[in-house]
C-alpha cells in the first residue's frame, strides 16, 4: 500500500547536479522517481538521529531496510546520506548542524543547497515512524531505474550487432540475472542438508558434552529438563491472576542478565518503581512492603539499597521497557533498538493478552491474540533471542486463548500455588511449575519455594 507525502515547497539543489542524474542513451522518459520521499527520508533521518530522541529507533529501522546513498536519484540526496552515515559511524548525533557540518568539511554543502536544503527536509518528514517505509519507496524506485538499466544495455548491445550470438545470449543471462539478484528484500535459497551437517555434528557434540546450554531460567531442574532458553524459541508462563507470574518471569530475567546476557522486560501492567522494587527486594533480601510504604526501611534496609547500585543495578544488562501503549510495534520496535544497542538475548512480554496489533475489523478477540503470539514468535527468530510470554489463565485454569499461544510456544509452564486456594494447605510455600509442552524435552513438574515477600521464586534447595 503506498504511503502519500506531502509535497514540499522548498529550495531545489543547484542544476548542475540534476544533470549528473544519468539517463541511458536508449531511454528519454523520466527515469522512476519519488523526490518528497527522498527528502522525507532525510527529513527522518535528521530528526531521529539523536540517541537522546525518544525517535532514535527508527533511525535505525531506516538504515536496516538496506537503503543505500547511491539508491537515490538526486545526487545531492546521495551526498547528504552519505555525510549522515559519516556523522552517525563517528558516534555524533545526527542532527541538521552536524550534517552541515560534515558536508561543509567534505566540500558538498552548497552542491546540495547549503544547509537551508537540509530543513526543508525536515519540513518534508509528516512523521519519522514512517521514515522505514519512505526508505522502501526509494529503494523501489531505484530498483525500477537498475532494470530500465539493464534493458538498455541489451539493447544498446543488440542494436550494435557486435559479437555472436553466445556473447548476446551470455549479457542477457548476465543482466537478468543481476535484475533479479537486485531485488529489494529478495531472499537467497536455503542451505543444503550437506552444507549444515558440519554444524549439527559440532552442537551436537556440545549438546552431548553439556556445552550447549541456553539461557538459564533460574531454577536448575527447569534449565536440566528443558536446556534453558534457547534463541528463536518462546516460552509461555500461564498461571491465574495473583499467583505471581509477573515476578516469576522477573527472577527468571534478573537471572538470565547476571550470566551477561542483554535482557529486555516489558511490562503492560506494572511500572517501572514497581519492578525496581521487586528486585530490589528479591536480591537484597527485602521485604517488599517494606519499600513500598513510609517508614518501611530500617538503617540498615537503606545500606542494602545503597549497596545494590554498584553491586547489581549498575553493572546488570536489564532493560525495563513501559510503553506508553500497549501495540506490538512498540514493543518489537524497543526490542530491535535494544538489539542494536548491545544485542538481545531475552525479552519478556508481561502479558499476552494485554498486548495490541493492528488489526481489520471484525475480527475475533482470539484472532488478535494469535496475531500477537505469531508475532512474538516472529520477533524471536528475527533478532536471535529467547521471548517469555506471559498469558492469564481463566478461573477455570484454562489458558484464555490458547491454541495459538500453545503452537507458538516451545516450552509452556503453567504455575500453580496450592496455598493460592487452600491456605491451611500442607504444600504452602511450595509453587509447582508444570511444563505441559516441552520440545526440548519431557513434560514434567517442577516445584519451587514461593517467597513472595521478598518478591521472588526460588529453587527448594535453597530454602
């Protein structure tokens, strides 16, 4: 579906440059072009390139559609996209000063227009959460322009009558060949079994020697039954509500950041004091209470607190993602920026069924769910790490939508407190962990000490 850009009053770049826009000798109609989209792109670039702008990730989604400085038709876009990278790859923010100032030491700013031209593309951005798509509508074009390319030489060749008929078969198969191989988002062909044996026979080998791990849950029987979280996989915590599956999947993120793995927690229900407040508890042994009602700490609580920010905060790789909504974009597009950051080796959606997608009308509450379920299991196999999903259960203990959450899902824990119901139950304090789907191993019980007022789960060995 193309996206409409408003046009743009602005100060063209100088003729001269218009004319380097080479045109094959064949062809006199315009070459394909979109010039507002080109600026708008620019225009996004400009605006998002600050790490401090709440808009930085899309900057990065812009230069991950691949688009490329020579895929624009003017060139004085194609210069002021390259003194962009050139700013951004010096780790300066990307703002129209510095860009100017880039172009300036280059010797293009007045070719492009002077700095005035880079505002006007400013003006030409509507939105920078658009600037992806305006990035493709480029690329499209240019693509258009390399096959209109490639046809003129056959026929600029064929027209010549140079060479035999090998020779003109051989530029054909050449040229189309480079068509399509030039197709943007085409894919290339999967392996061959021969070509991954080599790495099957080497995981194995540390599968076997017990090298081959994934990220660990917290909770030895839980990592020994299922080889921990694995990249490309989703792991569905079900349980009631008040049972606590929102700190479970907390301790089980702290714990997978300790081994140094880049972990993402987005919540949809709890901010982020209330989550700084849960692990604060859990790992300095606090009561929860205790921080969140006055007067709850003692002197030495506080040295507890202190001690926390150079021990644990300030060196853990936890990232706490509250969005101001609750759309799948958001939290796929913090997912990816957090990727790009330091890379992402966990990220946790507190919960499912809380969780928004653009969606057409009509459509079934399950519908929509599995359109977000489908669309976890995507995100996880695209940036190579290991996704929680958290889903409500009914009264009944029936996970609410459950089909498509249980088919995305890898490993499916559903938790269970008999002291929930019963609390003169002879199990209190004890958590089962029920694993009804594993593909990594059997289905299984786990059970685990519940030590709620310190906010936190923790393996029976340890109470």
């Amino acid at each position: 579906m193309s996206t409409s850009i408003p046009a743009q009053s602005h100060d063209a770049p100088s003729d001269d440059l218009e004319r380097e826009g080479k045109q094959p000798a064949a062809f006199t109609r315009m070459p394909p072009q979109d010039l507002d989209a080109e600026r708008a792109v620019i225009g996004a670039l400009l605006l998002s390139g600050s790490p401090k702008s709440a808009s930085y990730r899309f900057f990065g989604e812009i230069l991950e559609t691949g688009l490329a400085a020579e895929e624009y038709y003017r060139p004085a876009h194609q210069m002021i996209h390259r003194a962009i990278l050139e700013v951004h790859q010096a780790g300066e923010p990307v703002d129209p000063v510095t860009v100017a100032n880039a172009l300036t030491e280059r010797g293009e700013l007045a070719r492009v227009g002077g700095a005035p031209y880079l505002h006007v593309c400013v003006q030409a951005a509507p939105t920078t959460a658009n600037g992806p798509r305006y990035a493709e509508i480029v690329r499209a074009k240019a693509y258009r322009r390399s096959v209109i390319e490639s046809a003129n030489r056959i026929l600029e060749y064929a027209f010549s009558e140079a060479g035999d008929e090998d020779e003109v078969r051989a530029l054909v198969e050449q040229q189309l060949t480079d068509i399509v191989a030039g197709t943007p988002g085409l894919q290339e062909a999967p392996p061959v079994v021969g070509d991954l044996y080599l790495d099957f026979v080497a995981e194995t080998e540390d599968i076997q020697n017990g090298r081959r791990m994934g990220l660990t849950y917290g909770f030895a029987d839980l990592d020994i039954l299922t080889s921990g979280m694995q990249p490309g996989n989703v792991t569905v915590v079900a349980a009631q509500s008040g049972v606590g599956k929102s700190t479970l999947a907390l301790n089980m993120a702290v714990a997978a950041a300790k081994t140094g793995a880049p972990v993402m927690f987005s919540s949809l229900e709890m901010s982020s004091t209330e989550l700084m407040q849960k692990i604060a508890a859990a790992e300095g042994k606090l009561a929860l209470h205790h921080l969140t009602h006055k007067g709850g700490l003692t002197p030495e609580g506080w040295e507890t607190i202190h001690a926390l920010g150079p021990k644990l905060f300030q060196k853990l790789p936890l990232r706490v993602y509250r969005p101001d909504g609750a759309s799948l974009g958001d939290i796929a597009s913090a997912a990816r920026a957090s990727a790009r950051a330091e890379g992402l080796g966990l990220l946790v959606v507190d919960y499912v069924q809380l969780v928004e997608t653009e969606q057409l009308r009509n459509i079934t509450r399950e519908q929509a769910v599995a359109a977000v379920s489908r669309g976890l299991k995507n995100l996880s196999v695209q940036l190579g790490c290991h996704v929680i999903a958290l889903s409500q259960l009914n009264d009944d203990g029936m996970m609410r939508e459950s089909r498509a959450i249980k088919n995305d899902a890898s490993v499916v824990i559903k938790v269970e407190r008999p002291d929930a119901q019963d609390k003169e139950s002879p199990r209190a304090g004890e958590v089962d962990l029920v694993i009804e789907k594993n593909r990594f191993g059997p289905t299984a019980c786990v059970t685990v000490a519940s030590q709620l007022h310190y906010s936190r789960f923790v393996d029976m060995a340890h109470t």
